[in-house]
C-alpha cells in the first residue's frame, strides 16, 4: 500500500502566537522540603491546593467545590484565584513551591 499524504486541516489555519517567555529548557520536579529554600520559595496554602485539586482534577463546579469544602464559592473563587496567581509566578519565575498549612 502506498504512501498518502494527511488530508488537509480544517477550520481556521492557526496564528501565529506571541510568547514573552524565553524559550529555555524548563523542568519541576517536587523536592523535600528541607531542600527548598522558604525566602525564595512560592507558598501555597492547602486550602488553595485543595480549590485547585477540586476544580482542575476532579473537574467539579465551583460550586460543588465549594460545598465539599465547606466555605462560600465566593471563598473558593478566590482561593483559586491566589492559588492560580502563585502557580503562574512560580513557572514563569522557576521558583519552588511549599505547600503549607493556612494560618490560624
């Protein structure tokens, strides 16, 4: 059988994308905490991780979210909020991230 070409794609050819970003090598990797350096690193409450572990990994609603963690989804909007805030810094910046316990 011989060789055939893909047919063509569909829908709107693609546009090119402006990207800030220096396209380095970048790689995460979690690390033990007594590794990481706490005055550069980004800190994530568990209440911000469990918002984004919710609603991106369970795929739930905000509200549904917000039910299950006993809190307004005003409250659960703006943890992710943060939570969203602090993960882009930390990529973009190669910064670590510490999850730790809200303050009282």
């Amino acid at each position: 059988m011989a060789w055939t070409p893909p047919p063509p794609p569909r829908g709107r050819p693609p546009k090119p994308r402006r990207i800030s970003i220096p396209p380095v090598p970048r790689a995460w990797a979690p690390a033990p905490p007594t590794t990481i350096d706490a005055r550069i690193a980004v800190i994530i409450s568990l209440d911000e991780l469990e918002a984004l572990k919710l609603v991106y990994l369970d795929e739930l609603s905000q509200e549904e979210a917000a039910a299950r963690m006993g809190v307004s989804r005003g409250t659960l909007w703006r943890l992710l909020a943060s939570a969203r805030k602090k993960v882009a810094y930390a990529l973009v910046e190669l910064k670590p991230i510490l999850v730790a316990p809200a303050p009282p």
